[in-house]
C-alpha cells in the first residue's frame, strides 16, 4: 500500500535537538554487541523511567513493537491500514474520513462495527485526521473547518469539535485563527492532546476538557499523532525533528514524553508518519 506525505501544515519549521549524552563505564569487558546495546539503551531511558509497554510504530512500510524497558525491537503482523479506522471502546462504531472527490473534500462517516452499513455523520471540509473516542463510546473528538469557512478561504484552519454519535450534537472546542488537528482523549476521557500552531510553531498541547483550558507540552519539537498510554500517565507522538531524513517528507521520529511535560525523549528515527500504538 503507498501512503501519501504527512498534510502540510502552517508554520512548520525544523527544529534539531541535541542527542542526549550518555555516561558510559571507562572500562568494559568481553561483553557481546547486543549486551553493549541494552546498556546503552537502559543507559538512556533510566533518567525518564519509561513505563513498562511496548510501542508499535512503522518503519520502511514494516510494523515493529520496541520494549521501553528493554529497547528490543521486534516486526510483528500489522497492517496499517487497521490505523486509519478508529473504533469505538465498545466495538459498536468506527469512524474514518473519506475524501469525496479529487480535491480536497472529505465527509466524516460512522460505520456500524467494522465491516457494517455505513451511517454517516456530517458532510464537512476537514482535513482526514482521526478521530479520538471518549470512554463511553458516544463521544467522539475530531478535527475539522469550521462551517462558515471552505478550504480554499484564508481562513481555512481547522477546530477542534466534540460530537454524540447518538444525538449527533456537537460542541465546539476550540476557536482561533490557527490549525488545531490531530484530537487524542485521555483514557479517562478528562483531557485531550492535540496539535496547534497558537504559538507560531505546530506544538503539542492538553486541554482539560472540563474547564476549556489549554497547556502547552512540547515546547522545543513539533507533534502530531499523539497517543495516550494505557494508564495516562504518558504520550508517545511524532516529529519532524530530529528525523535526519529531509529528503522523504513521510519519515519523522517518534518521541515519548510524561503527560505532565517531562522525561521527553526521541526512541525512533526515520520511521513512517503514522499514528503510533500502545500494546498490551
């Protein structure tokens, strides 16, 4: 399958960030290649304590699971394409974009499970990013513009909206002049990640749901496609700094950091531009 390049967003701009310096013992032993890797690996991780997980991301069209813990790097069974449809936490829904023409138009459609009718959801201009689903399987976040703009306006930037699959209200989120895309919500569904040019550069931010207020997380590299773990407590996301591969624009690196802005750190170079994952 051939993937497009990431969307080009405003006010993307290449930021590189020195590689953390490790410590290394002045005297090693007989110790094999691999060891020396986990060392250096452990060596690197232990001032953030990565959680205990494995991380799937895509590298050369290749699905691999790294161990955080471990820095092992194994290429599992998984399509990429299983990325694009977001399913509802109870299986009942999945959401997907579809473009409806040539252009630049897409519609938001819900289908019934996976493989059931498809149901619909709003005709609207958006930019294709995915979708993000409350706990309780009726919400849902997405991106999209905003009715009274088209595409090709200049004012042309993407909200940020909550939606009831049922009642099919929706309720605003953000509201600026700037590209706000690429909804994540907690797993407590009380915040979500997203991503914003508010401050001149494409940067990640948390929004407490409840109170409307945003803050900003990655202050020194530009993020997309951030994902929650499991229990909260972290994002893994993508960049395009530090990616050391200008030539292929859907390349990036993949970056973890702690939800309340710490232990940032880069784990991946040059992999594809593509949601990563959490496993169990």
């Amino acid at each position: 399958m051939v993937f497009s390049s990431p969307p080009k967003r405003k006010n993307d701009e290449r930021v590189e960030i020195l590689p953390h310096h490790l410590t290394i013992l002045s005297i090693v032993f007989l110790i094999s290649a691999s060891t020396i890797g986990s060392l250096l690996w452990n060596a690197s991780r232990m001032p953030t304590d990565f959680p205990s997980a494995n991380l799937l991301y895509w590298q050369h069209y290749q699905s691999i699971s790294l161990d955080l813990l471990t820095g092992e790097r194994v290429t599992v069974d998984y399509q990429q394409s299983d990325t694009w449809l977001k399913r509802s936490p109870d299986g009942k829904w999945a959401a997907r974009w579809s473009r409806d023409n040539e252009c630049c138009d897409w519609s938001l459609h819900m289908y019934e499970g996976v493989a059931g009718p498809n149901r619909g959801f709003i005709t609207r201009h958006g930019g294709g990013d995915l979708v993000s689903w409350m706990p309780d399987s009726e919400w849902f976040a997405y991106s999209a513009f905003p009715e009274d703009s088209s595409y090709s306006s200049s004012d042309a930037d993407e909200e940020l909206y909550l939606a009831n699959i049922y009642t099919h209200e929706i309720k605003r989120l953000t509201n600026n002049d700037v590209m706000d895309s690429g909804p994540s919500i907690s797993p407590d569904g009380t915040k979500m990640a997203y991503t914003s040019a508010v401050d001149g550069r494409n940067h990640l931010y948390i929004m407490d749901l409840a109170a409307g207020e945003s803050r900003l997380l990655t202050s020194d590299v530009q993020g997309y496609n951030a994902v929650w773990s499991p229990d909260g407590a972290w994002l893994a996301f993508m960049s395009k700094c530090g990616s050391k591969d200008p030539i292929n624009p859907t390349h990036g690196s993949l970056w973890v950091i702690r939800a309340d802005g710490t232990s940032m750190q880069k784990i991946a170079e040059r992999v594809n531009f593509v949601e990563p994952s959490w496993l169990p």
